[in-house]
C-alpha cells in the first residue's frame, strides 16, 4: 500500500487566513508610529520617514482592499508578511543602537510574533493535507504536524466530503475535504482500515 494525502480545510489554518487583515493593520498602524515617533523625536530625516509611511500605506492599502486577494493569493501574504518581520527586525536594531532597551524589548516579541506566523503561513501552503502512511494518520497542525498511530485509532468514517477519525480516549475528529474523495482513494483508506485496523 503507497501512502495517500488528502488536501483538507484545517480550522486553524482557515483561522490564520482569516486574520490576515487584522495582522496587516496592526503592522501598517506599529510602522506608521515608529515613523513619526522617529521623526519627531529623533529626527532621522525625510528619507527615512518617507520610505516608513511608503511602506505602511502600501501595507493599509492592501490589507483594506485586496483582503480577498490575500486569502486567495497566499504567496503573495507571505511575502508581505515577511516584509513586515523583516521591518520590525530592523526597527529592533534601531532601538538597540540608540540604546532604547524598553522599545527593544517590545520589537523583539513584535518581531518574533511576526516571524512565528510567517513560518505558520509558509507551512500551511503545502502542510493542509491529511495523510495515511504505515504507521498511522499525520495531522496538520500548528506549530508542527503529528501522527496518530494505528494503535489509538478506533474507526475511520469516510463520506464523499469529509472524513472522521474516532481516537481511543477522545472524542470524534472530522476533517473536511477540499475536494469530494475519488473511488480509488476511498478504496485506498478501506485498505489501510482493513489491514490496520480489521487485523
């Protein structure tokens, strides 16, 4: 038996998804004020400011208007959202070098927060799919898949939609579908139930 993969509508995934506005707001309003507390207090000049306010527009703007083509467009969200974790980096070091260790401290986690999502967001562009191996079950999930063996597995219910796996000790877990399931791939997990879980 060859392992299958099955592309699925993860929650926490589709939650990621669904935040991407809010998440370019917040980063477009945090580069908007380190731009004017910098010019004003600091006065790093027109240059610098400018290219700040640039940047945080072009941010705003897309997170208002293009929120459908960022969720339909991922790649295109994570290389804004890598954009803004490499601003946020370098904001860091502008505080560190002006030995502002307050404002260090709050880009640090601004920016670890920021690249933590950008790896939640590069994982989830080819990590959304429900696989059988030999060994059990891999579920996505975030920060790192995990396996449910065939040990603690009880059941496997399929429907042309979605899939339900019923876990020893836990309640019922459904999956659904991106796409209605192929006969071949029904056979398929029959296959894998018959021989790890009928024996």
């Amino acid at each position: 038996m060859n392992s299958l993969s099955l592309p699925i509508i993860h929650p926490a995934f589709e939650n990621l998804k669904k935040n991407t506005l809010l998440l370019h707001l917040f980063a477009a309003i945090i580069i908007f004020a380190n731009a004017i507390h910098e010019y004003k207090v600091h006065d790093t000049g027109p240059v610098y400011f400018w290219g700040q306010v640039i940047i945080g527009a072009d941010i705003f703007l897309l997170a208002i208007f293009g929120k459908g083509f960022l969720t339909d467009t991922p790649r295109y969200n994570l290389a804004f959202r890598f954009i803004e974790t490499l601003l946020f980096f370098s904001f860091t070091w502008m505080y560190i070098l002006q030995y502002h260790y307050i404002m260090s401290v709050v880009m640090v986690g601004i920016t670890t927060g920021y690249a933590y999502l950008f790896y939640c967001e590069k994982r989830s562009l080819k990590q959304e799919h429900l696989s059988f191996h030999h060994i059990g079950v891999e579920i996505p999930d975030l920060p790192s898949n995990h396996i449910l063996s065939w040990y603690h597995i009880n059941a496997i219910k399929t429907e042309c939609d979605n899939i339900t796996i019923n876990v020893s000790g836990e309640k019922n877990i459904r999956f659904w579908l991106r796409k209605n399931l192929h006969i071949e791939e029904l056979e398929q997990i029959h296959e894998f139930y018959r021989h790890y879980l009928k024996s």
